[in-house]
C-alpha cells in the first residue's frame, strides 16, 4: 500500500478530511486513482478550466455543457461549486483597491510580493 493510500486509509479511521488542490486539473484527470478520489469528493470549486479538462471534468463528475459554461473563459473569482449532488455557479469579485487584494492575490507582479526586489 502506498502513502497515500495508508494516509487516506488511516485518515479516515480517525476522521479526517483530505484535502488537496491544483492549478491544473491534468494530471489529476489522467490518474486513475486520483479521478476516483476526484469523483468520491463531496465538494469541489471548479475555476477557468481548459477545454479538455472540461470534457474530462464533464464526464467524470455528470456535468451538463450548460453547467460547465460556469468553468469556461471564466473571470478571476468566477466559478462553479460542487457539493455533495447540488452544482452552484458563483461570482467572487474582491476590489483591487484595498491592503487584503494586495496582501492575497497571486496574481505575477500585484501585490506586496510581486514588485519584491530580488
């Protein structure tokens, strides 16, 4: 049994909750064991995902082309949520102009980070 597979196994016997995420949705997709860990998920944010991480994404977790409009040329901060069986689109606009956007965004060259001398 590998790592994951005995942290999973362990985690769940004591309650835990694995939580992971991913710029790229790719190599998830291409993995077996890790599709499968995707398709058990209860919840999921979807952001902008390419074209062919969507058809993947479509049919690995039964969502509609219209439901799947929500992760396409999607905004910064616009996106779809899935929980449990229920799939809610959602618009998370945060204004540029104040400390908390500078503080988190992850944006290159924004924020207190991105015009950081080297």
């Amino acid at each position: 049994m590998g790592l994951c597979d005995r942290s999973l196994f362990v985690g769940r016997n004591r309650l835990s909750y694995p939580t992971a995420i991913t710029q790229n949705v790719e190599y998830l997709l291409d993995s077996v064991q890790a599709s499968t860990m995707l398709s058990n998920s209860e919840f999921i944010i979807m952001l902008n995902q390419a074209f062919s991480d969507r058809a993947k994404l479509s049919k690995l977790l039964n969502i509609s082309d219209e439901q799947m409009s929500y992760v396409t040329n999607a905004d910064a901060g616009c996106g779809l949520i899935k929980y449990g069986s229920a799939l809610v689109p959602f618009i998370n606009r945060f204004p540029k102009d104040n400390e908390l956007y500078r503080l988190m965004t992850t944006r290159p060259g924004e924020g207190v980070f991105g015009n950081a001398q080297r």
